[in-house]
C-alpha cells in the first residue's frame, strides 16, 4: 500500500500514466543489429531482383499526410480505467533500484537546503565574541546602580550614561520646567491627598512606578488620554487597576491630541533625570504580578519590581542597560557582512538590515546564538550576586525575541521553507523534461496532420 495520500486527480494521472507505461512495454523495438540486418536483407532481395537499391530511391511515390487524432483527458482517463482500473500508486512505475535512487535524490536536496542555512566555523565564532563583549561590557562596564551621597552610581559606562543625561538636562534647568504649566500633567499626583480612589504605595518614591502615564512606553497612549480626559491611570503595588478623575487637576488638561503629546513629551523631559526618575519601559505592569515567593522574606514579583525600582532600576540606567545588547546586534551584523562580502556577494546584499532567512539565511541564528551567551552570562551575574538588580532587561527582552523568532523558525517556517525548496528543484527538472517531450512531439508530428478531440 502506498504511504502517499492521492487526490482523485492524482489517481486518474498515475492510472493513465500505468496504462501507457505497460503499453510502451508491450512494444517490441529491434535491436540496432536487427534492423541493420533487415536493411541487408533488403538490399540484397533488390539486387538478386535486378534493382539497384540507390537508384529507386527517388521513386518512391510521396505518401499524403496521415491523420493523428490526440484523444480528450476523460477520453485518456476512461480507456486506462477500463484496462487497468483506478488504484494506481505511482511507486508502481519504477523499479526498486529506481525508487532508490529518488529517495536518495531527495535527501540530497534536503542536504544542500540545510547548508545553506546551517552555520560554519566563522560564523559561530562571530556570534560567541559577540556574546562575550556584550556579556563583559555588562558586568564589568554596566554594573550594579547603588545609591551613594553622589547619587545613583554603578559601573563606569553606567556613571558615564547617567552623567551625560545630566549634562544634557541640567538640574536647575529641569526643576523650572516641572514648575511650569506646560509640563503640568493631571495623572502626577504624588500622594492620595487629592484622590477620590485610593492607590496603594501612592508616594512621592513611587508614584511614577505606579501611574501607568509615567512608563516611556505606555505614556504615550495612558499619558495622552488621561491629558485629554484629566483623568489618573495607575497599578497600584497591590496591583489594582484605578482609573479615576482628577477633580483638583482639571486645569492640566488638554482638548487637543497634538498638545496632550506634546505635555507628554515635556513631563517626560522633566522627569527623566530626578533622584526616582522614570521607570523602565513597561515596569509598571510588573506590579500585576502579585504571585511568587522569592527569596528569603518570599517576596512576591511585584514587590521585587518596586524594590529594584527604589535601588535606582530607572529609565537612565535601562539606557546603560541596553548598549550591551546593542553591542552584540552590531558585532554579529557587522561580521556577517564583512563575511559575506569576502565569500563574493554584492555589498547591497551583504547589509544585514533584514532578517528575512531567504536573503540572509543564518542572520537570526548568529543573534541567537550571541543573545543568548550574553543573557546566560547576565543570569550567572544575577545568580552570584543575589541582586535582582543586576537584570538586564534589554538582553532579555532581545533573548526571548530571538528565542520565539529561531523556535517559529525550527518548528514552522523551515520544514515549510525547505518542502519548497525541494519541490522548486523538482519542478525545474520537470520543466525541462515538459520542454524536451514537446519538442520530440513536435519533430513527430511533422508528418501528420494532428487533432485535437
């Protein structure tokens, strides 16, 4: 029994297909040696007859063009369902050295399908140093915030990050800004003296963890409506969800979208560089996650979020945080370009801009390889100091992009990628088999006069 699934249209193929083949074998073809001996055989009868085989050549009477009547598919179909029946497998056709030979075929398309993508001795190479400086630039470079009586300091490039903010956004400069009107927002309430809901944890430490107006991602859609409605959105550390209405900051509002963004834009401005800054992007829906019992006083997620918020986890230390990661983007892109022009390819083809697997097919697995010996290298970090604050989350969020990205890839795009390659090489070789029976049809029919039914 055959292990292929055929439709109705593939069991009538295979059945005309059988029927033919049993016919051509029904046919007897002389040999070369055959038909020279019947030629002899010819010649030899003309002569004893007193002709000579050369000189009656020419008269030979012209024959008139026959008549060849092509017959319809159903026509094809209904003669080798009479003859042969409609169970047909195709396997039937070729022999067992022959059906040997396509399986072989077909691995070795498989094989040259997975060269293409599978990764050589440099490439690994250029994603494990990658790693490594990511890796190295985190723990030695980045560091652990810790609050001292100069404020917020960690490893150098991190002091060096914190400092340019500073330098970029003066401290004088800033505190008249969020003292004047155009940076007056009404989800900045820092307590719940003027709250008609109460909000757990509202304080001056941690009211912009809470309001989900002061995340550097969030504000951009929760900031502007509650601009636009004078409204307050906050998690609370208990992880309720509070809208509410801010009575006492009606005048803060803003009736056009274009002036709300641009109050967002300001109050984030204003508060970037303060002793309890803005947080990490999306650092405020880790308040929902009131699960957990880490550590020795068994803290829940949420708790130890709000405290890495507290020990100086802010916006301005995310920006430190995310030059590792950069570094490992731009060491693994950077090597498989240069690569890739050294193996021949054009320069507008060697930028590894896209990660699409079919103009760069091992981009995406060198960052994965390279995202996550930096991501093992920062959890051996957090796992030898017991400090959640040594969390890169930049490298993380990069590992699990990637890590979603190569398991889609392994699971669903490549067996997928691969059948059409496999079928596109297939199709190639059939198309020249199509071209080479049609133009051996067409010498054939030269003489005759074809119809089609």
């Amino acid at each position: 029994m055959s292990k292929y699934k055929y439709s109705e249209t593939e069991r009538q193929i295979n059945s005309v297909l059988k029927h033919h083949d049993e016919d051509l074998k029904s046919i007897h073809f002389p040999s070369l040696s055959e038909a020279d001996a019947t030629v002899a055989k010819a010649d030899a009868l003309l002569r004893r007859l007193g002709y000579q085989p050369d000189a009656i050549k020419g008269l030979v009477p012209v024959q008139p063009r026959k008549t060849m009547v092509i017959p319809t598919w159903e026509q094809c179909c209904a003669e080798a369902e009479k003859h042969i029946g409609t169970d047909c497998e195709l396997e039937s056709l070729f022999t067992e050295e022959e059906l040997r030979s396509n399986e072989l075929a077909i691995k070795q398309l498989n094989e040259e399908f997975n060269a293409v993508h599978r990764l050589d001795a440099f490439d690994i190479s250029i994603a494990a140093l990658a790693g490594l400086v990511g890796a190295a630039v985190d723990i030695l470079l980045v560091g652990i915030p810790q609050k001292t009586p100069d404020g917020l300091k960690g490893g150098p490039l991190s002091n060096y990050v914190r400092d340019y903010f500073d330098k970029k956004f003066p401290e004088e400069e800033m505190q008249k800004l969020a003292n004047s009107k155009v940076s007056k927002v009404p989800y900045d309430a820092q307590d719940n003296r003027h709250t008609t809901i109460r909000v757990e944890g509202l304080s001056a430490y941690y009211h912009r963890l809470l309001q989900l107006g002061h995340d550097p991602l969030l504000g951009f859609v929760f900031g502007v409506a509650d601009i636009l409605t004078g409204r307050m959105t906050t998690i609370d550390k208990a992880g309720n969800i509070v809208f509410q209405v801010m009575e006492n900051y009606a005048d803060r509002k803003e009736s056009d979208i274009f002036a709300a963004l641009a109050k967002q834009v300001i109050h984030f401005k204003s508060d970037v560089t303060t002793s309890m800054g803005l947080p990490v992007p999306l650092m405020s829906l880790f308040n929902l996650l009131q699960f957990g019992s880490i550590g020795e006083e068994e803290q829940t997620i949420a708790e130890i979020v709000q405290g890495m918020y507290y020990e100086g986890y802010d916006f301005i230390h995310f920006c430190s945080m995310s030059i590792p990661a950069m570094l490992v983007e731009v060491i693994v892109r950077l090597g498989y370009s240069i690569k890739r022009i050294k193996e021949g390819h054009e320069i507008k083809d060697a930028i590894p801009f896209s990660l699409n697997r079919e103009k760069h097919p091992k981009l995406a697995t060198m960052l994965f390889i390279a995202h996550a010996g930096a991501t093992a290298a920062n959890a051996g970090k957090v796992y030898f100091t017991h400090n959640p604050v040594a969390i890169n989350y930049p490298q993380w969020i990069a590992f699990a992009k990637y890590t979603y990205s190569q398991l889609k890839w392994a699971l669903l795009e490549r067996p997928a990628l691969r059948e059409a390659y496999v079928r596109g090489k297939i199709n190639e070789e059939l198309d020249d088999v199509l071209s080479e029976a049609e133009a051996t049809f067409d010498r054939f029919a030269r003489d005759y006069i074809v119809v089609f039914n």
